[in-house]
C-alpha cells in the first residue's frame, strides 16, 4: 500500500464526505483530548521503543487501528485540587495553546489516561520521585479500575494515595484535529513521555484488545506491509521518533519544538476522495 493509496478515503466514507463538502450534513464540533507516547530506550540501541495500543475493532473511532495511550477530556480533570508538580499552569497554557483550565485538564487526562491504558502512573509522593506501581498490582488495578469506571476522579486517586501529578514528565509534541467529515472528532494534544522508573506497562483489555512496545521504524515496516493499521497523526509521529537516538533526546527536542494545530482536510476530486494534510498539493487552506 502507498501513500497515493492511503490519501484515498475508503468507499463507505465517501458519502458523508461528499454530503459534508456540499453543506448537506454537519460538521461535528471536535473534543478536546490528550494522548501520550510512552518511550523507554531500545535494546539493543540506538533508538527509542514506544508503547501502542490496538483499539477494538468494532469501535466507533479509529476501530481496529493501533494508537497511542489517550482519550477525551473529562470535566473533572480541570480540578484545581489535582496536587501538581512541575511547569504552573500558566506555561502549559503557553505550549498548548490553551487557557489555563484547558491546559491543566489537558495535562491531568494525559496522566489520567496513560494510566487508565497503560498501568503506567506519572506521580509521585513529591517532585522528585516516581510511584511504584509494580509492588501492589492489586491495590492499583483497583484506582485503575475507579478511573475506567467513573467512580473516582484522577484528583481522588493522587489524594487518597498521597500523591502529587508529575506534570514535569510530559513534554508538548503536537497538535491533531480530526477531520471535518468525521462524525466524531478530536481536538487533540500530543505529549512525550519517559516511562519512570519502577514501572511497566499492564495492558488493560476494555477499548484495546492488544498492546506492545515497538520501535517506530518496526511499527511503519509494519504499517506499510498492512499488518498495522494508523491514522495519519500516529504515521507522522512515528516518523519523527524513528529519527531519535534515545529517550532523552526525544525530550530535549520537545523543548523546542514549535507546535501548530494540524488539520487534515477531506477533498473531493472526481470519483476519489482524498485526505490532505499541510503541505499536500491541493491542500485547502481556511483563508483559500
């Protein structure tokens, strides 16, 4: 399968995209998210492995394909209680672009839903170490649990375990909104994350039904062989993190990178419909 091949939108998602295009069906307003890119260093080295997920098939949004750790925003997570570690609101205001409640719930489901997915909590009794999960998997497949359940709040969870959210762990890496055609739509934030110390993955089989770590190169071989299914945010961001060495580089390079909104957009070319992102030919922009 090439590139040519993946911008052509399969034949059951024309018909809403022409209906779209046309004015004749609505655009659906997109909710904000957060995902996580979990990153431990590849052995043997150079190179990083990153932890994906393979959601439900089935499911209503991106069935079937591999992605990252994340979710949508849930109103508690702007709770200002969250015990917080790390760079204030008002700079996570600044790199996601994003008023300061935004920011920090963004910020709070990053945390939430790594755990949630992953098993993998990014907190700790203070700003300077990490929990560890691994030496009572009962206690916290139990919060994991309250979490996935709604019985509990990630502000619950730090509280009643005495821990603060390590907000210094994430790093800002990007920015995907999904398509107008889509009926359901993502505002989404993308984050980096080293995987602490202590603690490792626990697949938890509810909207995935397999998970790994995997080195970005390996996962696009992959994807390109059609073995693993993406969508373009998780293809692009694999591209990027194949180019690193390690972990740590990966995180200094998050410090500086400059991150804009990526809105892919639908077009309707004679019999194909395509998926264009920035810099495509024939890309539309809002301004066109």
């Amino acid at each position: 399968m090439t590139d040519a091949d993946l911008r052509r939108l399969p034949p059951e998602l024309h018909a809403r995209a022409r209906a779209v295009a046309a004015g004749s069906a609505p655009v659906a307003e997109p909710r904000h998210a957060a995902t996580v890119m979990l990153l431990r260093d590849s052995a043997p080295g150079p190179g990083v492995e990153v932890y994906m997920l393979r959601r439900v098939a089935g499911m209503a949004f991106a069935g079937g394909m591999y992605v990252f750790p994340g979710g949508s925003v849930d109103p508690r997570d702007s709770d200002a209680e969250v015990a917080w570690s790390g760079p204030p609101d008002t700079e996570w205001t600044r790199l996601l672009n994003a008023d300061a409640p935004l920011a920090r719930a963004l910020v709070c489901t990053a945390v939430r839903e790594t755990f949630e997915e992953a098993g993998v909590l990014l907190a700790g009794a203070d700003g300077q170490r990490t929990v560890t999960v691994d030496h009572d998997i009962e206690h916290w497949a139990g919060e994991q649990a309250a979490l996935l359940d709604r019985s509990a709040s990630i502000a619950d969870v730090l509280c009643r375990n005495s821990l603060v959210l390590r907000a210094d762990l994430l790093r800002a890496w990007a920015h995907w909104i999904t398509p107008e055609t889509e009926p359901k739509r993502f505002d989404t934030r993308f984050f980096v994350a080293a995987l602490p110390e202590g603690q490792r993955p626990v697949h938890f089989a509810g909207e995935s039904d397999a998970s790994e770590w995997v080195r970005p190169a390996d996962a696009l071989a992959r994807r390109a062989s059609g073995e693993m299914v993406m969508m373009p945010p998780t293809v692009m961001t694999l591209v990027e993190l194949a180019g690193f060495a390690d972990v740590a580089e990966v995180l200094n390079a998050a410090a500086t990178r400059q991150i804009t909104p990526v809105l892919p957009r639908v077009v309707v070319a004679g019999e194909d419909v395509l998926l264009l992102l920035p810099g495509d030919p024939g890309y539309p922009h809002a301004d066109a």
